[in-house]
C-alpha cells in the first residue's frame, strides 16, 4: 500500500507535461492521480494541443543552459524509447533545415548530440531553396500512436514504474486547492495545467498566453519507406514552413501558423490551408502522389489531405515555470505544490527533460519534510 506522502495530483493531462511528469512520479513509486478537464481520448479538442502537433526532436533553446540540459534529457529518452517502439510511432530521419541567413548556429548547437551536422548552401533539388541549410538527423513522432503507448504505460503493471497505475479524473477546476481536495491524501500536487494557470484562482499568472497554431495533416504513402521520410523546415523572417512526418505513418503534419496571444478563428482558414500545402510541395514533392507533376502550378491539389486543424499551445512570458511553490493549506494538512507550465512551442524536444527537473524538485520536498522541525 502507498503511503500518504507517496501520493501526487497531476493537474492537466497533456503529452508533453501532464502525461510525461506522472510517468517520472511513477517511476519514482508514487501513487499518481491526473485530473484534468481534456483528456487524452479527447482528440478534438482544441484546447488540448497535444494531439494536434507535429512532433519531433529540433531544440529551439539557443544559448539558454536550462533549455539546452532538459532538451538533451529528452532527446537521450527518445533515442532509448526507439528500440522499443514501431518504427510507425517514433522514428530517426533525416532534418533539412532552409535559412535566408547564416545566424542560427546558437539555434542548431545540438549537432555534436545527433551525432554531427551539416552547413552548406541551400538544397538544389528544392524549388524554394534558401542560402543556407542545416543537415542532420533527429527524431519523429506520431502523436496519437506514442500518446496511446505513454497512456497504456501509465495505467498498466510495468516492471519500470514502481508506483501503482495512473488515476485519470475528468474535472473542471476553480483551483488547485479543488483538485488536492479530490484527493483527500495527496502530499504532492503537480500544476501542468498549461493555459488554466492564467485562470486557475490560486494561481492566475498573467505571463500565460497562447499561442494558436493551424496545420494540415495529409497522406503521403512515400513517407512509409525510410529513403523518403525527412523532415523539412523553412525560415524566412516572415514566418516558417514545415514538413513533419508522424514518424513512418505514411501521415506528415504540414505547416504553420504561429499566431500568439490569438485563439481566433478556432476554424481553420481556408486562404491559409491553400498557402501551407503550396509552400510544403514546394520543399517537399515527395509529398505528391506518383501522377502529379510537382512542376504543375496546381500541384498542391493533387495532396490527400486528411484534415485540417487549429490547436492552441500554452505559453509563458520569460519561458516555462518549473518550480517549487508555497504548498497549500487544505483541510488542515499541507500539500506541496510544484508548477511546470508555458513550456510554449518546445514540447515535446523538452518533455522529459521537465520531467526529470519535476522530479528533483519531488526530492527536494521530501527531504524539506523529512527534516525534524526548528524549536
């Protein structure tokens, strides 16, 4: 049987966050209960960004050494979780990377992690070549697929996770002194809430924003076979293209849009989809079907288009918050409280990383607890 101070409330319930910190609480032998009001199966909600992603391995942490540190925890992770998972669910492959200008070696300071990197003129084979083009290979996930595995690993017997199997609770919550009140035992709560930290009662952090996002997920049957899957980005100082396989799928995630402090219209824009798929063939033709000229000006009609999406992603002012709070007070007994929020656009490149910091900060309580009061 767990024991009280054994016992932690996650507060949100997403992939990169909610799902990943009760996996580290797990692991740890704690008796984990999510609550949250979108869940996992909640796969239309727009609210909930995580099944909406694109999602790979490209850190965006520049010089900050925090970043850089949770990144590599992360990639390390996903490079261990590639043995065991379907090439189908998380996949290596390589990243062509377009820049108009020669100032990103902050941004790809990673090369010497993936095993070496590339920097030489733009692609010659892309009819949307830039001057500049970072080269090497990293990771790529499908979302719903790696969503269902962490799901069943949290709620399943497992020889890796000590504690027992994950509690979901749907619940909409005025505070995080509710969510610790449905857990009457909890010694540790955990706020990955995400965007309701800018209106949960006893948090409201004004530095909360989101960020909407709106991309095209299509079929390419090329991107099953290893000699095609690649992904693509495109920088200009106007924006970003990108092309992100669901790992071997054949399913890639087209984008983007980033459109911050707005989460409207929550409907996709069709003048938007149109500028997407046409920018995508352009770095990508490979995403075409074998009858469609990629040279034809129409091309990006011949794309099977699976659907077109709008997901809005929580962010932060001044970057996530990953620290220990004052616990709260309920019913007498006192809760430690933990935040780990507004990790922004840099999810699921940093996922475990925020775990493992989540963890050391579960230590640190404990030890705070264990130690005998000052007379």
């Amino acid at each position: 049987m767990t024991t009280p101070d054994k016992k932690a409330v996650v507060v949100g319930a997403g992939v990169v966050l909610g799902l990943t910190i009760a996996h580290e609480l797990r692991s740890r032998c704690y008796d984990v209960t999510i609550i949250a009001r979108d869940l996992p199966e909640d796969t239309y909600s727009q609210g909930f960004a995580s099944p909406w992603a694109g999602a790979n391995w490209v850190s965006f942490a520049g010089k900050n050494e925090t970043e850089r540190r949770r990144d590599s925890i992360a990639y390390k992770k996903f490079q261990a979780l590639q043995k065991e998972l379907p090439d189908e669910t998380l996949a290596f492959m390589p990243f062509s990377c377009f820049h108009d200008k020669d100032n990103d070696h902050d941004q790809y300071w990673f090369g010497e992690l993936c095993g070496g990197m590339k920097i030489s003129a733009g692609h010659p084979k892309s009819t949307n070549a830039a001057p500049y083009l970072y080269e090497f290979r990293s990771l790529g996930l499908n979302v719903p697929r790696y969503t269902k595995w962490l799901v069943q690993r949290l709620q399943e017997e497992h020889k890796d996770l000590s504690g027992p199997p994950v509690r979901f609770v749907r619940a909409i919550l005025p505070s995080l002194k509710a969510a610790a009140e449905l857990v009457p035992d909890a010694a540790l709560l955990i706020n990955a809430s995400g965007l309701g930290s800018k209106s949960l009662n006893d948090v409201r952090d004004d530095k909360v924003y989101p960020i909407r996002g709106q991309t095209v997920l299509v079929y390419a049957p090329r991107f099953r076979d290893a000699k095609y899957t690649r992904c693509y980005s495109r920088i200009t100082p106007h924006g970003a293209s990108y092309v992100i396989p669901r790992a071997r799928s054949g399913q890639v995630i087209l984008g983007g849009t980033f459109d911050e402090r707005n989460t409207n219209p929550l409907k996709p824009n069709v003048d938007v989809t149109e500028r997407i798929l046409k920018e995508c063939v352009a770095l990508a033709p490979e995403l075409l079907p074998d009858y469609v000229d990629p040279k034809d000006p129409n091309a990006w009609v011949g794309l099977d288009v699976i659907s077109n999406n709008i997901g809005v992603r929580p962010a932060r002012e001044g970057g996530a918050r990953v620290e220990l709070d004052a616990p709260l007070s309920v019913h007498g007994r006192k809760v430690g409280v933990i935040h780990a929020y507004g990790i922004g656009p840099a999810g699921y490149q940093a996922s475990y990383g925020v775990a493992a910091d989540v963890g050391a900060l579960v230590d640190q309580w404990q030890h705070a607890q264990a130690r005998p009061a000052k007379l």
